[in-house]
C-alpha cells in the first residue's frame, strides 16, 4: 500500500489514454493530472522549491512569488502549504477562478492583473508587478518559472525517461509550449541520450513563442506574449500552431468520449492529429503527447456552451479587446 507524506512527491507516471478507440488517432496521451495539484506542473513546482531551500534563498519570513496563468500557481500552493511557506501567486483576468479558488483554499494569497501590458500583454504587465514588488520587500523570494533551469530539469529527471521506459520505440513527441520548461526537458534528455525521436512543440496561435504574430488569447497555459527565455529551437524538430476554436473542439471530442481534459491538452491533441495527418503517421508511428492538466478548472470557459462569445466574463473580454 502507497503511504507518502509530502503531496509532492505522488504522481501516477505510467498512466497513458490510447486515443486510438476514441478519436480514431494512434496517440497515446501521457495524463499528468492526477497528482495532488492536478497538473503536471507540481515536478517543476517541487525542482524549484527544492532548489530555494538547499541555496538557503527561501528562510523563515520568506513569501514565494511567482507569475502564474493557474496550474504552477496551485501547484506552488500545495507545495508552500506542505513545507510551511507562505505564497503570493500573481496571475490575470484569464486565470480560471477554479484555480484561484484553489489557491486560497491552500492558504495563498493571489493578486489579479486587470490591465494587460501594451507591449508585453497579460504576462508582461505580471512580470513587471513581480519585479516591483521584489525590488520593494526582500522578504519576497521569485522563483522565476521562466528562467529557472530547475524547470526544465525536473522533466529532464523523470517525465522524459518516464515515456522512454513505457515506448522504448517511440518515434514522435508532442509537447505544449508555454514556458518551454517541459518541452525542453523531454527534448534534451532524448537528445542526450540519442534516441531518434522527433520532438514536435506544440503552440497556440497568438504566441510569440516561435516567432509567432501576437493576437488575442483566451485559454491559459500554452502560448506566451513575452519569448519564453528557457526555449531553445535547436532541441526542438517541429511547431504545429493550433487555433484556440480547434482547442475547444478537440476537448469537446474528447469529452465526448468520457475523458475531460484542460485546454492545454485540446491544443496539444490537436496539433498531433494535424501533424500525424501531414505526415502519414496515422499508422505506422508510435508517437506520445503530454496532456498537462484536467478538465475541471475549464467547466466555465472551454466546456460551457456559447463561450467565449457569450461575453459573460466582461473583464476578460474587455482586457483581452484591448490587445486585438
């Protein structure tokens, strides 16, 4: 019988969904949602805390602060409730309110971004909050999700070799491109250990990320308005950009057939249906895609009929019409 102790230290790694009886696609969906934050984002939450507290930065008085778009922001809250440290998660107008709810619940505390930055969005005018409050109070310690290397490397520690072990003919990986921690984590342990898979990032439209036009975003996760300074395109052998309406379909699709996943996942499933269509690998690869989170924290924007043009969430709609 499983005991632990520490929330962060449980995930159920080798838990995959075989999209062939489905949807009709030869893809196995990698589900990293069942762990105690719900996303896969309590390995880098549980690096980077590790990574304070041996450097001696995180001390008695210390707050943790981080930008987050939902997923690190609970996933930092589990882990700071566990260990005793306090927590300011700073998000925006897009941040389901499941996951600030969720937050609170774990005893953090969450400030929203109404005002997206003209030139840096929703994530640059969250940067620059972060910042001004760090150069203002010491007692504040900004783990960085996106210049951390913990990051990456805590995909680099067991999400990658957790797929090699369960596909050791893997061909194709798909991974989601939000702050690139676990693209770049799957793809450099593959490339050091030289098996011949081809890594396949997956964006939204509206990222820059891949050099992509900036545009209007409403699902949180992937995609980025500031170029996410952990990626690096040379570990990278393929971007597929999917358009949100193709995310929302893809989720639906899937929850159609009892399996509710997060936005991030819609967008993932939905590159690599593109991508093995174009290239004729609806049978003959054995390819893999990461699906982050689950579906819950979406039941208000993805999954509710009508959204996002029903306009029943006004200050996401307002601040997000005033990037378009």
């Amino acid at each position: 019988m499983p005991v632990i102790s520490d929330p962060a230290q449980f995930n159920a790694e080798e838990l995959y969904v075989d999209l062939r009886a489905a949807l009709g696609l030869p893809l196995y969906l990698k589900c990293e949602g069942f762990n105690f934050a719900g996303s896969i984002k309590l390995k880098a939450a549980a690096e980077m805390v590790d990574a304070a507290e041996r450097e001696g930065r995180l001390r008695p008085g210390s707050v943790l602060i981080e930008s987050s778009s939902g997923n690190l922001g609970v996933a930092l809250g589990v882990v700071a409730a566990s260990r005793g440290h306090r927590f300011l998660c700073v998000t925006d107008a897009r941040c389901n309110r499941a996951s600030v709810r969720l937050m609170e619940a774990l005893g953090g505390h969450v400030h929203v971004i109404e005002e997206p930055d003209l030139h840096g969005g929703f994530l640059g005018a969250r940067l620059a909050y972060v910042s001004a409050l760090c150069a203002a109070d010491e007692r504040y310690v900004w783990l960085n999700q996106y210049t951390n290397q913990g990051n990456w490397r805590a995909h680099f520690r067991t999400t990658a070799p957790a797929i090699a072990r369960s596909f050791p003919d893997l061909d194709v990986l798909f991974v989601g491109a939000g702050t690139t921690g676990t693209l770049m984590g799957c793809a450099r342990w593959f490339w050091q250990w030289r098996r011949r898979v081809r890594v396949v990032a997956v964006d939204s439209v509206g990222s820059v990320t891949f050099g992509g036009v900036p545009g209007r975003r409403m699902i949180p996760g992937l995609g980025t308005s500031v170029a996410p300074p952990l990626l690096d395109e040379s570990y990278v052998d393929d971007v597929v950009r999917v358009e949100e309406a193709d995310t929302v379909r893809a989720c639906r699709r899937l929850a159609g057939r009892g399996f509710l996943f997060g936005g991030s996942t819609g967008t993932v499933v939905s590159g690599a249906d593109q991508w093995l269509a174009r290239n004729g690998g609806r049978r003959a690869l054995t390819a893999v895609a990461i699906a982050p989170d689950l579906g819950e924290r979406y039941l208000d924007t993805v999954y509710r009929e009508g959204w996002p043009e029903d306009g029943t969430e006004p200050e996401v709609t307002a601040a997000l019409a005033r990037l378009a």
